[in-house]
C-alpha cells in the first residue's frame, strides 16, 4: 500500500531523504512524488520509479535544491499502483485537479459518483469529489480506506488531513508540524473519520473541540482495523470495476491560474 507523510515548518533535504526512506519504499516503489508549498504558490515534483532512484536523478536534484529552501511545508509520496500504470505520470500522486487543489491518498476507495477526469487512479476521484461536494459530502462519496492530505486551491493557508485508519502526527506549536502514515517517534495517533485542519501560516493544528481529546499515544501493531477495512476494500474493489469511460459527472476548471503553471 502507498504511505505519505507531509509537514508544515522548515525541511532540509537530508531530512526530506530519511523520510523518504522511512516510508518502506521497498515496498511503495512504484512512483515517487513530492509537493512543496510557498506563499501563494506551490510546486510538485512526481515520476514513476522507486525513491531510492528518483533521489540520484539530476532534474530532482536540482528541483529541490531550487525550491525546497524557500518551502514552508509540503507533502512527499510513496505509491504503490493500484488504479491507472505508474507509467502515466496523471496517475501518480500528489494529484493535482483542475481547479489547483492538491491531494495524496493512502487506500484504496470505491466512488459512488465518478468525475470526468484524466487519470484512471481512484485518489484522483477523490480529490475531484472533494473540489466538487466540499470536504464531509466529498469523502462520504468515495467509501473505502482513505488517509489522505489536502489543500485546497482557495485556500492555500491550510492542509486537511483525513484518515479512516491509521495517520500518525507531532506538533510544537509555533515551530512545525508532521504528519504520516507510517509511526515516527514521539508521534501521536489521529482521530478517525474527522477532518484534521492545518494552519501552515502559524504552524499548528487548528483543533475543534474534542479532537485533541481523542488523540492517544499509539504504536503501529498488525493485524489492526486499518489492515482489515484494507483487505475489505480491496475486496470489494476486486468485485467492481470502473475506468474513465464510467465517468457520470463533467469536472471543468474554473479558477485560473498564472503563477508559476510550468512547475
């Protein structure tokens, strides 16, 4: 399964590197993706390929150097295909949908209503069901596993984090915040089924009321719900399938962007 992890605050890229190779990319090997947030801006960086080889690449070299000292937060992305070839770089995360917003997906989902979009990968379909409905209509069309991180296009101040299972984060107010879908140290896990907010201006967790409440101290055991409701969904995945052309509902730009478009 794919694994991502994601921070408000500052990154070096020895850091971005070990987080790289702390979400089992011997196992999520088949695309690597990296989105890196600025003040009104952003950039992403993603091809087909395991981290271990998109790390010596030249062109990530110096994407990174470039950009990443001017970030102040992003997301990085570990997959392993389940929908749409690695080899189609529209089906690789972060996914970016026509109206700017960004997203990564851990899981694997069914949409009730399909989007018109054009990767064949089911977190796109989330992340156009999200644009489309809103962030709680949004998810409840698209059951499943899903932990997920989101920005959306109007509101470049914020991340939305979302899971169903398991997302670990670590805060100090202020100063940064991490999140992922794998444990590190001193982390904590997050509530299920609740929309975590991100303010990236300030540099910590917007928490509504009884949220913070439900956090526990948690370590990563197996077999745990997360591992269930996952064979669950790929079950039921396995017993209906879908593609581009099952698409019901037309999903058109509407907000034009001038900045930086070639990143």
């Amino acid at each position: 399964m794919c694994n991502f992890a994601g921070w408000v605050g500052t990154m070096t890229q020895y850091r971005l590197e070990l987080w790289l190779n702390k979400l089992k990319p011997e196992i999520n090997g088949d695309a690597t993706g990296i989105f890196l947030h600025q003040p009104k801006i952003y950039g992403f960086f993603k091809s087909p390929g395991p981290a271990s080889s998109i790390m010596q690449k030249p062109a990530f070299k110096n994407w990174v150097n470039e950009r990443l000292p001017y970030s102040d937060g992003g997301f990085i992305h570990l997959r392993l295909a389940t929908h749409g070839s690695a080899l189609n770089n529209e089906n690789n995360h972060p996914h970016i949908s026509l109206n700017d917003s960004v997203l990564v997906h851990k899981g694997i989902v069914n949409p009730k209503v399909l989007f018109e979009i054009s990767s064949e990968c089911d977190s796109a379909q989330i992340l156009a069901s999200i644009d489309s409905l809103g962030l709680e209509k949004g998810i409840a069309n698209c059951p499943g596993m899903a932990s997920i991180a989101y920005m959306n296009s109007f509101d470049q101040d914020k991340f939305y984090l979302y899971t169903t299972g398991y997302m670990y984060i670590r805060e100090k107010p202020g100063n940064e915040v991490f999140w992922a879908t794998v444990y590190f140290k001193n982390c904590k896990r997050l509530p299920t089924q609740e929309w975590i907010e991100i303010d990236i201006i300030n540099k910590r967790v917007i928490w509504k009321p009884g949220q913070k409440e439900k956090i526990k101290k948690n370590y990563e055991t197996t077999p745990n719900l997360w591992w269930k409701n996952y064979l669950e969904s790929l079950k039921s995945i396995s017993q209906s399938s879908w593609t581009r052309q099952d698409s019901v509902l037309p999903y058109t730009r509407n907000v034009t962007t001038t900045e930086e478009e070639d990143w």
